[in-house]
C-alpha cells in the first residue's frame, strides 16, 4: 500500500507566513492575507435543481456569478467554498458529482482601496467592472486561479496549493 504524505502546507502556514502584508499600489492601500480555512468542493450536474436539492441551498444561475458561497464556473459546473467543517453532501446514485477538492487549493483576500490595482498587474479582467457577485476562473500572469468579487474593494482568490507561494509573493511584490 502506498502511503501519502501529510499536507505541507495549509492556508495559514504557508512559506509567505501568516501574516497579511499590507502597502499600497498607485498610493492605494491594499492588504493581501491568506484566507479563513474554508470546505472546497467540486460540483457537476446537468440539472441544476437536482444539485440544488443536493445541497439544500440556492445555486447561482449564471455562469460567472457566485451566490452563499457557491460559484458557477460553466454550464454544468459549480466550485463551493463553505465554512470550515462543513459536511460533504451525500449523493450515491444521483445524477451529479460532488467532489471534496479542500485539499488541491488556498485562499487568498486581497482588499482594500488598491486591490484592483494589486490584481490588474497580472490578471487580464476588466476588473474595474468586475462587480461583486462576480466569480471566474482566470489568470493571474501565467497560473490559473478563480477569482471571485466580494465587495468593490476585496476580493477572494483561489489557487492550487502547489503555486500558493508563488502567487503570493507575486501579488506581494507589487505591493509597497
């Protein structure tokens, strides 16, 4: 049997440290902090009110926006970020996936005044009006990341795990 290592790293313990690192960009400040422990879960289905009903909760219906915590990222694909220790749905024999991805990925918030300026060095969205309630996936220079709107000034942003030190520091180098 072959055995799998423990987790390296996890959100709060990353080799950026634990600590936000805050600054300015343009003379805006911005803060950019790993992210609360969060349950991630990969979520497919073609009908979405079998998923919905799974799930117990509202779904959002167009692509690119995100409702409670969920993102729908395609015609029949939703990424869930929901509280720490929140239980994974049961779904035998229904026709949807339900996938506990927690373990593939961190979270950063980047906010405050300069947040779209620390962003907009490395992602190619018009995120001047990328309103909150917005959810994509997208790039941030050449790694993939989701980005979701949370306020017009903060913004969550998911990264597999292996390119979260990378990313941070990428963000962080612009921030003075």
């Amino acid at each position: 049997m072959i055995e799998i290592a423990p987790l390296a790293i996890g959100a709060t313990d990353l080799a950026t440290g634990t600590a936000p690192h805050t600054g300015a960009v343009n003379g805006l400040s911005v803060s950019l902090s790993p992210a609360e422990p969060r349950v991630r879960l990969s979520l497919r289905a073609k009908d979405v009110g079998v998923l919905s009903a799974a799930l117990g909760r509202a779904l959002p219906e167009r692509i690119g926006t995100q409702l409670d915590g969920i993102a729908r990222l395609g015609p029949d694909e939703w990424h869930a970020l929901l509280p720490e220790g929140s239980p994974v749905p049961a779904v035998s024999g229904q026709p949807l996936s339900v996938v506990d991805v927690t373990a593939r990925s961190v979270g950063f918030t980047v906010e405050g005044p300069g947040a779209v300026a620390a962003l907009i060095r490395g992602c190619p969205l018009d995120l001047a009006n990328f309103a909150p309630g917005r959810a994509t996936r997208t790039v941030f220079e050449t790694v993939e990341i989701q980005l979701w709107a949370m306020a017009p000034d903060r913004f969550h942003v998911e990264v597999w795990r292996s390119f979260a030190p990378w990313l941070w520091h990428s963000i962080a180098d612009g921030i003075v």
